[in-house]
C-alpha cells in the first residue's frame, strides 16, 4: 500500500473512532439523565478513556462516577447503565465512597454529564 492510501486509511479510521466515541458519549449522557431521574442521583462524572478521546480505543469501556446513589439502588442502577450501554462494559463508580485522589481525578479530568 503506498503511503498517501495508507495516510488516507488512517484518516478513515480516525473518523470512525471519533464518530464511535461521539455516539457512545451521547449514549452516556442519557445513561446520566436516567440515573437522575430514576434514581435521585445528582450527579454523573464521565472519565477514563472516553472522556479523553487520546486513550480511546474499540475496546474502552464506559467509566462513570455518581454522585446520591443509595446504595440500595447500586446494582439496579449500574443494570440500567449497562443495558443502555449495551456493547460495553460499564464501571459505576459511588463518589462517596472512592478516596481523596480518585475523587480529585475525577474532579479535574472527569466530564459532568
């Protein structure tokens, strides 16, 4: 392959990990709405891989820390998060409950939903 098709072939697949990363992060968003609407939540913070789009990869999951989770709604909360995802993994993250240099990292890097 010479080397403008193969610049061309990557600028394609550029494009579709953006698109793929786009769509995924709208899909998230809803996930947010509905855990607040739902569940009472009052905050959902996207970080890890998807909200910085230099790590994201085919395989990156979908990591989302909540703020108001009781706990009794956890696992049916992270359910819901998981069925709107669907093709991915899903890490819920309770903020109430990570340390202080999570909960910093997740204040400087994180993306509010």
């Amino acid at each position: 392959m010479s080397a403008a098709k193969r610049r061309v072939a990557e600028r394609h697949e550029i494009l579709a990990g953006c698109e793929e990363r786009d769509a995924l992060i709208d899909r998230a968003r809803s996930v947010a709405q509905a855990l607040k609407v739902r569940f009472g939540v009052r905050r959902v913070v996207l970080l890890g891989s998807l909200a910085h789009g230099a790590w994201f990869a085919p395989d990156s999951d979908v990591d989302l820390a909540v703020e108001g989770l009781h706990a009794a709604d956890y696992w049916a909360a992270w359910r819901l998060a998981e069925e709107m995802i669907a093709d991915r993994p899903v890490d819920l993250i309770e903020m109430e409950r990570v340390g202080s240099a999570l909960r910093r990292a997740i204040e400087r890097y994180g993306i509010e939903l």
